[in-house]
C-alpha cells in the first residue's frame, strides 16, 4: 500500500456544499473520513459523492447500543459500500461480536474498528469520572483485546500506543491514529502527537490528519510535502 492509500482526510465539515468545496479542492486524496456532524447533516448524500469519485469511506460514527442495535445499523451501514467504520468497544463484547456477525453476508463488508478510548479523556477522567481502575495505555490495550476477541478487524488509538498495541493484536489487526502532526504544523487541541512518518514506523495501518492539510494555506502543497517526508 503506497503512503497516498494510508493517509485519511477527514471531511470535518458542517454542509454538504462545504465538503464538495474540500473534495474539489483536494483530488488527490484518495480516503475521506465522514463524522457525525456531517452525517447528520447530509444523511448518505455525502456519501454517494465520494463513491461517485471512487473515493475509500471511513465512516466514523462510534456506535454504542445494545447489541440489537448495533447490529442494525452495522448491517445499513455496509450497504453504503463503505471502507471502515467504527464502535465503541465498551459496548461490550455481544455488541461487538452481533456487529461482525451482522456484516458478515454484505457483499462488500467494511473492515470494523473499535473505540477503545477516546482521545479526548486523559488518566484522570478514567480513575475518577468512569471509575476505572486500570492504567491508560492497559485500558486502551485491553479494550483492543477485547474487540479483536469479538471478531473486529482493528481500532483507533493515539499513535502513543500504536507500537503495543501492534505488538500485542499482531499484524493482521487494523490500527488507524488521529493526533499526527508533521513537525511544520500547529498542533491545534490535539494533545499527545506524533509525526506521519514516526507514526507509520510505530505500526499504524492508517493516519487520520485533517487540519494540518485542510487548513493549509495551500493544503495540496500540504499534501505532496506530508507524503514526501514520509518517503524520505
Ligand atoms: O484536524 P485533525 O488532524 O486533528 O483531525 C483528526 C480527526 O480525527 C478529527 O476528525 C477527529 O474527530 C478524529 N479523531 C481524533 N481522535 C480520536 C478519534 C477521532 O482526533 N480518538
């Protein structure tokens, strides 16, 4: 898989004009990620525009549900023709296990990832918030555990635990990270970053970067330079 097939670009935008705008803008981006606040927004309108530029979907909606449920919208989910797609976890192993089952006779299954944790919650909002006893990085690994168990392809996770959690689910097992950032760019809210090419080399599948290339003053520039330095 060339650099280009590993890089996905979030289309974190509130309006369909608004992502047709980035998708123009950018064509050389080959995996687009929708979220929720698009999805909501556009229902699979959105997603029909990429198909129809022959783009790879990673839709990010972090289902959390009972098992029924998740189920469900897993099954209408893969009728999109969508690429990757995520849930939590921590709704448990039956879910997980439903939602694999639940995609299995699609005719062009996405790869399913698991939340193990959200990025957004540190050490401190799992002891005393959620209550959970466990250390960060065996939290996160345990949840890994736990999905790849239940039949899920791969996870999200920071790349700070990108290297063990490769270690610990083997080289089958998907792992995409959000929080890159290339040296020259601003790190923005995201707090615990890594370089596109150190995070590759730590053993992710797939990077997720969004602002350092959309916010760009010239985001195709941002691109090339991105991959370059990769390749470097
Ligand atoms: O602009 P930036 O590169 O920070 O975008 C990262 C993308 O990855 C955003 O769409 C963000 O919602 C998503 N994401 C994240 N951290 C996670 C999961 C998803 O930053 N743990």
């Amino acid at each position: 898989m060339s650099v280009a097939d590993q890089i996905i670009v979030p289309l974190d935008v509130p309006t369909e004009e608004a992502a047709i705008a980035l998708l123009d803008r950018l064509p050389e981006i080959r995996f687009w990620k929708v979220g929720l606040e698009l999805f909501v927004a556009t229902g699979p309108t959105i997603l029909k525009h990429l198909k129809d530029r022959q783009k790879k979907i990673f839709l990010d909606l972090k289902f959390h549900d009972i098992p029924n449920t998740v189920a469900g919208a897993c099954r209408s989910a893969s009728e999109y023709g969508i690429d990757l797609m995520t849930l939590h976890a921590t709704a448990g192993k039956n879910a997980l296990k439903a939602a694999t089952e639940a995609i299995a006779h699609s005719p062009s299954p996405p790869q399913l990832l698991a939340i193990t944790l959200l990025t957004s919650l540190n050490a401190r909002d799992l002891a005393f918030d959620l209550k959970i006893p466990l250390e960060l990085p065996e939290y996160a690994l345990q949840m890994a555990l736990l999905a790849k168990d239940s039949g899920i392809n791969g996870a999200v996770c920071s790349p700070q635990e990108v290297a063990p959690l490769r270690r610990v689910c083997g080289q089958d097992f998907v792992l995409v990270c959000p929080g890159v950032r290339p040296t020259w760019a601003q790190t923005g809210d995201q707090k615990r970053v890594m370089t596109p090419k150190k995070a590759l080399e730590a053993g992710a599948d797939y990077l997720v970067i969004g602002r350092p290339i959309t916010m760009a003053d010239d985001p195709v520039m941002a691109w090339k330079r991105i991959i370059d330095e990769v390749e470097s």
